[in-house]
C-alpha cells in the first residue's frame, strides 16, 4: 500500500511540475526540452555505462570483487529507468543520478546501510589455494610390450 502513494505521489508531482513548466516555457519548447533531455541522457548512460563495465573487468583481472562498480551500475541502470519515464522531475533524479561525484556520496552515506565496506568486499591475496587432493601411490612395476601373438 507505501508504495502505491509514493507511486502516486510522484506522479502527480511529475503532473503539476510538467504544468508549470509548460506554462512558463511553452508546450513545445517543453516538450522539446524533455525529447532533448533524453537523448543526453541516453547517451551520457551509454557512455558511463562502458566505462563502469571496463573497470569491472580490469578489477576482476586483479582478482579484486568490483563493489563500487556494481553499486555504480545499478546506479546507471535505475537513471535509466527513471529517463524512460515521461516528466521532469524523474529526469532532474536520472541526471542527478549520473553524476558521478553525487554516486559516490551516495555510495558512501549508504554504503554503511548495505553492508558495503572496502575490507568486507576486497579479496585477500595470500597465495594460498584451497583444493582437495587425493594421495596416488607410485608405479614400480615395469610395463612391458606385449607380444603379438598369431
């Protein structure tokens, strides 16, 4: 039931936002406003979207669990969501979104809430392997060719 009045809320915020703008701006300079802002957005996601994927790699060859870049993904991916929603409010919350100073105070005020800490997620790199063996016995015994035998 919370979520369908902040469901609500929103958008009825996103309702009134978009009749002021519209009624300082015009409706189509609004409407050219939220079609531009989407394709900035769109491509400003593409963009970061690769970045935070090749540092995901590059942590991964270091054999380091990439927690920021996953945290900054879902980042990306939620300023996603939130640009294919028509309205300006959303927009301002997306490009909020993908800046990335602003990810990381977010990172950092809600990391603690998440269990997000540099010493919990780093891997440890003490050489050791766990495995399981099994002890074999040497051969002493000399094989020998057979003989064909007609």
């Amino acid at each position: 039931m919370f979520f369908w009045r902040i469901a609500f809320a929103l958008v009825l915020l996103e309702i009134v936002v978009l009749a002021v703008v519209i009624g300082e701006i015009g409706f189509f300079a609004a409407l050219g406003l939220w079609v531009l802002s989407a394709f900035i957005g769109s491509w400003l996601i593409q963009e970061q979207g690769f970045g935070t994927l090749r540092r995901a790699q590059a942590s991964f060859e270091k054999n380091i669990f990439p927690a920021g870049e996953i945290f900054e993904s879902f980042c990306i991916f939620a300023a996603g969501l939130l640009l294919i929603m028509p309205g300006f409010v959303s927009d301002v919350v997306a490009f909020a979104l993908l800046v990335p100073s602003f990810r990381n105070l977010l990172r950092q005020r809600g990391g603690a809430a998440f269990g997000l800490h540099e010493e919990n997620i780093r891997a440890s790199d003490d050489g050791v392997i766990d495995g399981v063996y099994e002890r074999v016995p040497e051969r002493t015994e000399q094989i020998s060719p057979k003989s064909p035998e007609n």
